[in-house]
C-alpha cells in the first residue's frame, strides 16, 4: 500500500487494530504515518494509550464495536449502572450514551444497524458534559469483543 502513494493511486495508508509498537514499526520502516487507525473502542476496551498515540501522530482513530457488541459481552456494557445513570439523567438511550462518550473521546464510531429507528438515533452530534464522561469512563475494562485471531488462522504484524 505504501507503495501505492507513489503512483497516485491512493492519496493515504490507513491500518486496523494496530498498537502502538506496530505504528512505530511501520513510521520507522517505512516514513509513511497512516492516516487512520480503526481500532475497537468502548469502555470495557478503551485503548487510552493508543488513542493518545494516535492523536500525537495525527491518526484518526476510527472504533468499531463502540457498543460493546460481539460476543459474550454482547449487551452487558448498556446494562452497566454507570451507563444507565448517564441515560437516565440525560433523558437518552443507554446506546446514545455510550456513542457520546466515544464521540467525547474524539474518535470516529462504526455503528451499524438494519433498524431503520436505531440508524436514525446512531448520529449523535453533541459530547458529553465532563461530568457524565467521567463516570462511563470509569467503567472497569473488561477487554476486546473481537479478536483478530478468531477470524484468521495466522494474525501478522
């Protein structure tokens, strides 16, 4: 892909799920600082560290799952009582809560739905007040939903 830059063909290089020691690898290798980064992102798998790094760098950082959907945590996060406390004095869905508190983090979400109703209420266009943001972000983290190596049988970096 990178050298695809040369021709023309591409005007930028993103990655998926890469950490930190795998961005610093490819800048060193290469010159080349990709442009996005998508990566899971929720609060029982905030990735702090990476999203900071990413931001230093100038990556956007892209979150997939931001719901916390997936697998055995698959509904859990919007039953959490520090999620429910937002929505509630919010007047919001837990859901909404949970997408302002990744739009609060400045990253860009992937929601998905085949709910015509849930697709509407997805956009979220305001953050949320420190106050509530503090509170999802004190959530216990829990770790990923997805793991690369459940999809593919060798993961390479």
């Amino acid at each position: 892909m990178v050298e695809l830059l040369d021709t023309g063909k591409v005007r930028s290089v993103g990655v998926s799920n890469f950490k930190v020691q795998h961005l610093d690898k490819i800048i060193k290798d290469t010159g080349v600082v990709p442009t996005v980064n998508q990566i899971e992102g929720h609060p029982y798998n905030k990735n702090d560290d990476l999203v900071q790094y990413c931001k230093d760098k100038n990556i956007t950082v892209t979150a997939y799952s931001p719901l916390g959907s997936g697998s055995e945590l698959s509904g859990k996060l919007i039953q959490e009582e520090k999620v429910q406390k937002v929505a509630k004095e919010l007047g919001i869905t837990p859901q909404k809560a949970l997408l302002r508190w990744g739009l609060s983090r400045g990253v860009a979400l992937l929601v998905r739905s085949t709910n015509k109703e849930h697709i509407k209420d997805n956009f979220t266009d305001e953050p949320l007040d420190k106050k509530h943001f503090d509170l999802i972000n004190s959530i216990e983290e829990k770790g990923k939903v997805f793991y690369p190596s459940d999809w593919i049988e060798n993961v390479v970096y």
